[in-house]
RNA sequence: GGGCGGGUAGCUCAGUCGGUAGAGCAACGGCCUUACAAGCCGUGGGUCGCAGGUUCGAGCCCUGUCCCGCCCACCA
C-alpha cells in the first residue's frame, strides 16, 4: 500500500490472489469479529440506543438444516444494519435442549431411564452405551436431577457443533449471551414464572379431562394437537327407553366407547327425538340406564340426529358431561387399553350385569382398535339388543372421513382422560391478549391474522404439566394426612430463594427429607413443565428478569422476535400471554416472520420428509457463506423460498465480482481531487438514490428489496457501465489530473457506498474489500462497525447539471456496443473511425460526457453529429470502422 | 366448513399512485477486451390462472370462479 497526500492510497494489484478464497476468508474473519468484539453488547449504553434481539432457540436434538440457514440469516442481516446504524445490539443465542427429543436421545445414548422417585447420585459418571449394552442390559434408572445433567453433557458437544456454523454462517452473536433452556437461570426463571403466576392467582390445578397421549403418557396442551384426517366408519345403534317399547338410533364413529356412554342427547328443536327428553336410554349390551337431554350443541343434519354422549369421546362430550353433571365412566386408561370395571358396582350401573360383564369381558385390556373390533361382533348378536328383535347394530359400519386430534409428535389419537393437571388460565385473557397482539407491529402484517384467530378460537386454559421426566419440575409439593395420602387442594409452593429446586430431590420449606412420602409429611409433585412454560420466557431469560432488574430494565421488552409462522400459536402466543399476566406489558415491538424454505413441490424442506437438498456445511462449502446468505437474503418475510440452487451459484457470483471490482478500484493510482466531472456527480447522485431507497426498505424490515436494488445498482450503473465509462480517464488517457482524479475518486466513493451497502447480507466479501484500504483511509477497522451510508457520504458531491447525463452516456455507449456486436468484433476492438448521429438536443446533453463515451468505446476519431430524425435520447451510429484484430503474441 | 398467502417469460421472482409488462437464470448469436472467461456484448421470449365488472385506461380496484400452499375448525 502507497500512501501520500498527493494520491489515493491503493494496494498492490498483483499482489492479491486471483481468486477469492472464501473459506480462508470466513476463518480470518470470524476470528478478528470474535476477537474485537464487535458483536458485544453495551449494558452501559441507554435503552433507547439499544436493539434486542429475541433471538429463536433451535433444537438441540439434530442436525441444522437449510431453513435454519434461510430464517437466521434475515435476523442477522436486519441486525448487521441496525449495527451500522449506530444501534447498540443485544443478539444473544439459545439452545433449546429442552423436552422430548432430547429426552429420547439421552436415553438411548447412555442407555438410561429417568424415574423421578429414586435418589440422586452425585457423583455418577456414565460413559455413552455401546451398542451391545444397549441390546443385552435394561436400561439404568437414574434420579431426574441426574438425567438432566446427562442431558447437558450430550447436548453440550452439538452446541459446539451449532456455534461452529453460525459463526461461519456469519451470524452476529454475542456469545457471550448464550443460554441453553435447560440451564441453571432457565429453570430458575422458569419456576419463578410458576410462582409469580400462583402469587396472582392466574394458576390453578384440578383433577379433570385432559387431552392425553397414550403412547407419551403425557397430557398435552391445545396448541400441541393437530388434527389428522382418518378414514372412520358411522356405526348405527338402536338403543332402549326405558320402561317403553320406544327405540331410538343413534349414529356413532367409536362403537368401543359404548360402555362409557353416560348420556344421550339430540336438538331441542328436533321433532324426532323431543318426546324423549328427560327420559332414559337403555345401551345396548351393557343395559346402562342413561339421560336423554336437549342440548344446542347436537346437529340436527348429523348422522341421525341424536348421539351418545360419552366420558370421553370428544371436547364436547366433555362440555356435557360437566354442564349436565353425568357420571364419569372412564375406559380407556392412560395406557390407552380398556380398563377392567364391573358392571352392577358404583358407577357402572346395569339393568343386565352378567350380560354387561359378559360383553365388556370381550374388550378389557384392548387398545382402542381392538376393542372396537370386538364390540362390533358383539353388537351384530341379537342378545345384546335393548330394544326391537333384531341385533344393535342397524345395517353394516358406513366408511367416512374425519379429522381426528393428534399430539403433533404422537401417531395415536388423543384420549380425554381424567387426571390431575396444573392450568394456566387463558380463557379469562382473550380479550387482553388480543389487545396484546394488536400493540405489536407483525412483519408481514397479515401474520397477525394468525396470531387472531388462534386467540379468538382457544377452548381451553394453558395445562403446563406434563407426565415426562426430562424438563424443569414444577416447584411443588403436596402435604400428606395421617393416612399418606396427599392433599392436593393445599399445594406447597417452593420459596423464590430457594430455586431451582426438583422436589423430588429437595424437600419443601419446613419440612426435613426424611417426611417424604410420610404420614403428616409430604409428597414431591413428579412432573415437569411443558416445554414451552420455559420457551415463552426467552426474552425474559435473555433479561435475566428478576435476577437483575437494572439490566432486565435496559432489555425488556425486545425489539424483534423471529420466528416461523407454524408456532405462532405457540411460541409467539404463550410469549406474549407470559410477558401479559407478569408485566402487564408486550415482549416485543416487532415480530418478523420468515417462511419456510420448500422443494420444487412447494413442500417443506424437513429432516422427515427427507427432502433435504444439501447439508448446510456442504452448503457453505459450495456456495461459500456469503453466497447461502445472498439466496436467503433474496426472499421476502412471510414468503416460502424455493431451494434452488441457480440462486446460490448467483450469489457465489456477485462475490466474485466484488473482489474483481474491489481490486480494480482500488488499485487505480491517481493524484487525489475532489469529485467535480459532470459523468462523476450524475453517478453520485444516483448512488445517493440507491442509498435512500435501501435505507428506506431496510426501515419496514424489506431486505430483500434493499438487496436486490443495490444488486441491481452494482452489475447495471456500477460495473457495466460507471466504471467502463470512466476506466480511460482514470486511467489518465484524457484531461487533465482533476478530471482523472475525479473519476478515482467517484469509483472509490461507488464502491465504499456500495460495500457498505452490501455488508449486512455479504459480510465476508465486504470485509475483505474494506481492509484492503477503506478500514485505515476512515478509522474504521471493521466494515460492520462503519456507519450505514447516508446523505453525510454524498454532501461534499455538488448534484449534476443534468441529472440524465448518466444515462445518456450509457445509451451512446449501448448503442456502440450494439454496432461491435453486430460486427461481430469484441467490445474492446478499438474503434477507428465513428460517427454517432442524435437530435440536436439530444446531441448538447450528450457533449458534457461524450469523451469518456468515446474513451470506452476506444474511439480514435470520433464524431457527434445531429439529426433531427431521432427521438430524445437516442443514437444512432452512422459511420463506424473497427481496427483489425491484433496479432496473437 | 372458515380464513390467510400465492398463481406474471422455460425456471426463480420484482412490479411503487391504476398510465406502453421487468430483472436474473436458462436459451440463442457473438466476443480471449489491461479488474473479472468464475468474464463481456448482443438477441429472442408474455392471453399477467379463468370469467365478468368499474374506468378514457386494469397485472394492480370490485365480484365470481379454478388451482397450489398454509392456518384454523366440537372428530356424533
């Protein structure tokens, strides 16, 4: 590098490698990044300076995939910008090693089960099974506390593995910030959620129906089911009145719930049925005397018109159950097999016990499929009937589609099953929480729809216990009576001093270890939160809310929540309701929605559909990262992105063509002076529009549109066309040293703006440039600590006497072009003679740049002349000669 | 069943206030040109899903409709 007063300072040409190596490229650079700090955030600096970032915890259950590298990459790019702004950055990362996948991976590595009842072990130190082991051996039982430390050493090496790529990737983290939701302040932060919620009188436990999963054993929350379309059948069964020779049909999908029937109900408007109401029904085969209610709830239009209600075949059922005070006949156990009951006893009442415990004996001990089977052998037996000769079954089974409630994770349908949950209670907020959601600016707007209508539509309150091992435990524990037998009605609620805490290792305050489980003593609640209990505190874990309030003041709430939409409902939902019911506040300002990264099918990219393309290093091994964040940078939010491959090779290209252009630039040598030609300020001022317009998208969050103008900008006004047009007399072939030292110095204000420009989404490439000569000419070592460029870098340029000059340098050399290319000889042949026709007009415009048209065109005698004939800024050539080819050397 | 988003060149996508349809890739033709052949110059390519309506004028606004994707819905 030269430097002197006199000239610009340039770097060596030939020096530099010829190509640029992108991989060596992200090494160096990730390395100074790390080492300067200059993702670091500073808790000195006001909240009003500050940009916080609640940043998505990825699953640290699997690898990353190509939609990880899509959605992180447009937070960092807002985020990169938002730097160069000036703002001070809060962009920490989190790992969600949290709930069941991570449960089943631990379990299966150390070849181990958790059961929360035996002691912990200290000092146990378990090496990863063989397989072998796995084969031959149980699984060893170890205490929860255990399990979850296993968890963070296996979860421990595929977090290393994650930095490792999000730091080539080029994500901007301060790592220093990082968390893992299983941690020590997680779980703290988690269980003081629980205990201010309790304290407010928002929580609430109780022994009632609850959607279960009966492979899991868990119950699961609404915003956890999906429904799946199933091929059902209606099965029609004739049932008894009793104490009359009336019958009635009703019109079922699940025949084997016929002996937890407890009601039947039809339309009060219905004709059909009215005279039945407040009668009973007797089943079929159980003989079970039964209410038949009205109710606005039954479809006068489906199947027959009148139904069985039962404990439980659905939400509904549940709703009547509660609202008519029905028994409870509960089946299905949480194994999901039919449970052994006695007909004749307590609640399962029977006018025919011995037949009823003959039937059920045929189903006892099924799963559900089976035991639908069963029964509907048994209902084809004319024995069983209740009413009329012929058997209950009327006709065969009619096949029918339906949509059958899933846990997203599990493969059988959900059962309403009776057990004692912990709830948060929603269904007093929605109106507050729909309040919520309209304070909150939703990028695409339409994404708040979402957030609406799953509000609007919440049924239930949040149950935020589950039946699992691994995750944090509720800090709860339950006194025993004389007899042991716990008293759930007076939960004791841990002190907040004292957390985390696992009560099935630590005892509650006030009582001693050795009462556990006592007579007078008392009892650890064995289960752990749902997963999101903990996820929907991550702007309050990056806070570190409660635990230091001065800095929970300065980063609460957060600017921007990304995130994807398929767990609005979830995440984004559960946030918003925790940060409501704690704070009486938002979380955030922003919620920014990326789509989904789709195949050629337009369907999702995931590991299960096994239709993901490249690994994410082979990925960046290929494409280089700057090129993966160009393709994710190109989409808008809310909007799926196909994975094309075209794309990151166009990316891959641009990088190229920075590095050539840098080079070139920066090497022109050239006595310094101010930017004053004509062609030099026509440039700058539309460099000045380019920098509003991407200034302006980046304000609404539109990357994409500020990528792709400065894109457009850099092939089209920079490198095709400025700097040819200004190559000759940088060069210094024409006028004089102000003339040439204006062109350097437009080329070198084009690039820096450009770079700038450019470095939130290719933050390699741009680095690299910049420390050839920009980092030491402005004080700014690093490129992504430079402010983003704005009116202050075109101030010193005084706007063109005609804002079209630029333009129409570009047509008159298009229009050159075109006659080499329809002479077949290359743009570069030099031209000996032209002449180059254009209106009178047109012609006084063009004079002003008509010598660095000609110098690019390689024009030895060149000549401008009118003709009226032709439009306003059109040419014409009229004459040319082109030299002959030079002799190959 | 309700809602949201999308449908524009072979492909991926822009399209501002309603004012003569754009880019890149691909294709085709030419070119080794003192930054770059990982490059450059040029050429062709369209019933804007379909049908109506409003308007002097519609890719854009309105109505209906088809297709794709997604979200939601009490599954008798």
């Amino acid at each position: 590098m030269s430097q002197d007063d006199e000239t610009f300072s340039t770097i060596d040409f030939a020096a530099l490698p010829k190509h640029f190596d992108s991989k060596a490229a992200e090494e160096k650079w990730d390395a100074a990044w790390q080492e300067r700090g200059i993702y670091h955030y500073d808790p000195s600096r006001p909240r009003e300076e500050t940009f916080v970032v609640d940043t998505p915890p990825p699953t640290v259950s699997g690898a990353l995939h190509v939609g990880h590298l899509f959605s992180y990459t447009h937070t960092d790019v807002l985020v990169r910008q938002r730097r160069m702004r000036g703002q001070n950055i809060f962009y920490p990362m989190g790992w969600d090693d949290n709930g069941l996948p991570t449960e089943r991976r631990v379990q299966n590595y150390f070849h181990v089960r958790c059961e929360p009842h035996v002691p912990y072990e200290p000092d146990l130190a378990l090496e990863p099974a063989s397989a072998k082991k796995r084969k031959k051996e149980r699984p060893r039982v170890v205490s929860r506390r255990n399990f979850i430390e296993l968890c963070q050493q296996v979860t421990q090496e595929d977090e290393q593995a994650f930095m490792a790529l999000w730091r080539r990737l080029g994500l901007s983290v301060d790592w220093r910030q990082e968390y893992a939701t299983i941690d020590e302040r997680s779980r703290h932060l988690a269980q003081l959620s629980f205990l201010d919620l309790f304290d407010k009188g928002h929580l609430y436990s109780n022994e009632a129906p609850t959607m279960w999963d009966v492979d899991f054993q868990t119950a699961v929350a609404q915003a956890e089911v999906e429904d799946r379309p199933k091929k059902g059948a209606f099965h029609d069964i004739r049932f008894g009145v009793k104490g009359s020779e009336r019958s009635f049909v009703i019109s079922t999908t699940r025949p084997e719930l016929l002996p937890a029937c407890v009601g039947v109900t039809a339309h009060p408007d219905d004709e059909r049925y009215q005279d039945l109401f407040g009668q009973q029904a007797i089943t079929p085969l159980f003989h079970a005397p039964v209410p038949i209610f009205p109710s606005e709830l039954a479809d006068k239009e489906k199947g027959t018109g009148i139904l069985m209600v039962c404990t439980f075949g659905d939400q509904t059922d549940v709703t009547w159950w509660r609202e008519q005070n029905l028994a409870l006949r509960q089946v299905i156990g949480r194994d999901g097999r039919l449970v052994p009951v006695t007909f004749g006893e307590g609640v399962w009442e029977s006018e025919k016990p011995e037949l009823a415990n003959r039937c059920y004996a045929e189903l006892a001990g099924k799963r559900v499929g089976g035991a639908r089977q069963a029964i509907v052998e048994l209902l084809r037996d004319p024995e069983g009937r209740a009413a009329g000769d012929d058997a209950p079954l009327q006709g065969e089974p009619e096949p029918t589609d339906q949509a059958v409630k899933h846990y997203e994770k599990g493969d059988r349908p959900l059962e309403f099953i009776t057990t004692r949950q912990w709830f948060v209670r929603l269904m007093d907020q929605k109106d507050a929480l729909l309040e919520r959601g309209a304070q909150i600016q939703w990028h695409p707007g339409f994404m708040h729809q979402r957030y609406q209508i799953w509000t609007e539509n919440l049924g239930l309150d949040w149950c935020i216990s589950r039946q699992r091992y691994f995750g944090v435990p509720l800090p709860v524990w339950y006194p025993t009576d004389a007899d042991g037998v716990p008293d759930y009605e007076r939960p004791i609620v841990a002190a907040s001093g004292a957390l985390p805490v696992d009560p099935m290792s630590d005892p509650p305050p006030g009582f001693e270890e050795g009462q556990r489980d006592q007579p007078n003593g008392f009892t650890g609640d064995p289960d752990v939160f749902d997963t999101w209990f903990t996820s929907s505190l991550t702007p309050e874990i990056g806070s570190h809310w409660w635990l230091d309030e001065a800095r929970h003041a300065r980063l609460f709430p957060a600017d921007i929540r990304p995130q994807s939409h398929e767990i609005i409902r979830t995440w984004a939902f559960y946030t918003i309701a925790k940060a409501h019911l704690h704070e009486d506040t938002i979380p955030w300002k922003h919620v920014v929605i990326s789509g989904w990264v789709v195949d050629p099918q337009r369907k999702k990219i995931s590991k299960s559909k096994g239709n993901v393309k490249g690994s994410p290093p082979e990925l960046l091994d290929s494409y280089s990262a700057d090129g993966v964040r160009y393709w994710a940078a190109g989409a808008r939010l809310g909007t799926d992105t196909a994975f094309d491959e075209k794309v990151f090779k166009i990316g891959k290209r641009l990088v190229t063509k920075l590095y050539n252009a840098g080079k070139f630039v920066l090497s022109q040598q050239a006595p310094r002076a101010p930017i004053s030609n004509e062609l030099d300020r026509a440039f700058v001022a539309k460099l000045a529009e380019l920098t509003r317009e991407a200034s302006a998208a980046f304000d609404e969050f539109e990357f994409a549109k500020a990528m792709m103008a400065t894109e457009q900008f850099f092939w089209a006004s920079f490198t095709d066309t400025f700097l040819e047009l200004t190559k000759a007399r940088a060069r210094g072939d024409f006028g004089g040293p102000a003339d040439q030292g204006s062109a350097v110095a437009a080329l070198r204000l084009g690039l820096n703006v450009l770079l700038r420009l450019f470095a939130p989404v290719l933050p390699y490439i741009t680095e690299e440039v910049w420390s050839w000569v920009f980092a030491e000419e402005t004080g700014q070592p690093s490129i992504h600590a430079a402010p983003w460029p704005t009116e202050a870098d075109f101030a010193d340029v005084t706007a063109p006497d005609d804002p079209g000059s630029f333009e129409l340098a570009v047509e008159a050399l298009a229009t050159i072009n075109k006659a080499k290319s329809d002479a077949g000889v290359s743009v570069g042949r030099v031209t000996e003679h032209l002449v180059l026709g254009a209106n009178a007009a047109t012609k006084d415009r063009l004079a002003p740049v008509w010598e660095d048209v000609a110098g690019a065109a390689r024009c030895q005698d060149e000549h401008l002349e009118a003709n009226d004939g032709l439009e306003d800024g059109a040419f014409e050539v009229r004459e040319a000669r082109f030299a002959e080819k030079p002799e190959k050397k």
